[in-house]
C-alpha cells in the first residue's frame, strides 16, 4: 500500500497586535486575561540567540491555549539591553492569537484600556514571520 504523506503548514497569523504601555509584562497579562476571560500564564522566556552578539537575549511571555486549539502569546519585544524585533521599537509587548475573532475587535477592546498607550495592528512581515514562528512551534 501506497503512503500518503500530507504536508501541514504551520500557521501563522497574517496580523498582530502590538501593544505600547509603561506597566510591566504581568499586569498587562492580567488586563488582557480580565478582557477576554482567558488565563495568560507565565510561560519560560523567549530565548535570542543573534548570531553577531555572543551573549543571549530573553524576553517575557505569557501564553494560554484551550482545548480548541485557540491561543494568545503576550511577548515583550524589549528587554534590559536589546530589542525582540528591532523594526518596532515603539512597541513593547506583541499579542499573537488564532482566535476567530476579527483582529480588530480584539484591538478595540485593548486600545480602549487605560493601561494602554497604544495598541495597532501590524501586519505580519518576513522578520515577524521568523519570530512567530520560532515562538508558536
């Protein structure tokens, strides 16, 4: 008997939200968990490696998965000393989801928090591509 092996995509999200605010990781974790009546929970931190610095990078996350295979990740996009995606430097938290919500609904409903700076919906381009995708698989 012939085998058929399928080639599943990984999925990546077409937009995301990034999230600008001067409140720390776990209290925008917590807003975020109080809006959509999810449970971010601290996840083990997001690891860099950039092949011209010897020294390695971490960054927050937060994340919650249900049994539908829904998700959210709350990443920090800075740390002490260095950018996730230096491309957004004015962003310091990026939401990543599979919801099948609109994504701009979920952005309304954070833009309007007083928590917030501000809140936008970018598209995801090849750098955040490589990094979505190093984060989701």
């Amino acid at each position: 008997m012939k085998k058929i092996i399928l080639n599943k995509e990984p999925y990546i999200p077409e937009k995301i939200i990034g999230i600008s605010s001067i409140y720390k990781d776990f209290q925008i974790a917590w807003s975020l968990n109080q809006i959509f009546q999810i449970n971010l929970t601290k996840s083990s931190d997001v690891e860099l490696n950039r092949l011209n610095i010897r020294e390695f990078n971490f960054f927050s996350r937060f994340s919650y998965y249900n049994q539908d295979d829904f998700f959210y990740l709350l990443i920090a996009n800075k740390n002490e000393s260095s950018f996730l995606s230096t491309k957004y430097k004015n962003i310091d938290f990026f939401l990543i989801t599979n919801t099948t919500f609109e994504i701009e609904i979920i952005n309304k409903s954070i833009s309007n928090q007083q928590f917030i700076n501000g809140s936008f919906i970018l598209e995801v381009d090849s750098s955040l591509k490589k990094i979505i995708f190093d984060l989701i698989h």
